[in-house]
C-alpha cells in the first residue's frame, strides 16, 4: 500500500550533503516536494521532503539517510488517498 510520508533531514555534516543528494537522487520517484534550509548560524542544513510510495521504500530511504554520519532523520506516515481522490476537484460551486 502506498503511504504519504514527510521526512525531515538535519544535516550536522556538511561533508554529508553529497551522499544525501545521491540517495534523494535514487529515490526520486517517491518525491513530491522538497524544501531545503540552510541554517548558516547554527551551522546545519534542514531538508523536508513530501513522499508518496510503498511504506517500504520510504521507510528503506529513512533509514539509509539516518545512518549517515552527521545526519539525523525522522519520518511522519500518513495513509494515501485513493488515486480517485488525489484529481483537483473543479471549481466551487455556489
């Protein structure tokens, strides 16, 4: 079953961003959106991302990413909606 997922990454490593991307860059097509902060005062980089996939891939990508060094991962699931549901809906009626 297909789940909605935010994953929120922060980077204490600058040296980590590199793998990072390259793991973002595989899983790609779990992708929906991805908002990245970098935190110059504190010296950190933030990156949220939307996912829409198979529990277990996302779950797969968290845990590659948390085990990089100097990255900190944390993932929130919610269950998709039907494909049906996911169309914009037309404009409002009066």
């Amino acid at each position: 079953m297909d789940r909605i997922a935010v994953l929120s990454l922060i980077l204490e490593d600058p040296g980590s961003v590199g793998e990072v991307n390259r793991l973002l860059h595989e899983c790609g097509d779990l992708v929906v959106g991805r908002m990245g902060l970098p935190y110059r005062t504190r010296g950190l980089s933030i990156i949220t991302l939307v996912l829409d996939g198979p529990q277990e891939r996302i779950s797969a990508l968290s845990g590659r990413l948390g085990r990089l060094s100097g990255v900190r991962a944390s993932t929130s699931y919610a269950k998709a909606p039907a494909e049906a549901s996911r169309e914009p809906s037309g404009p409002a009626g009066p």
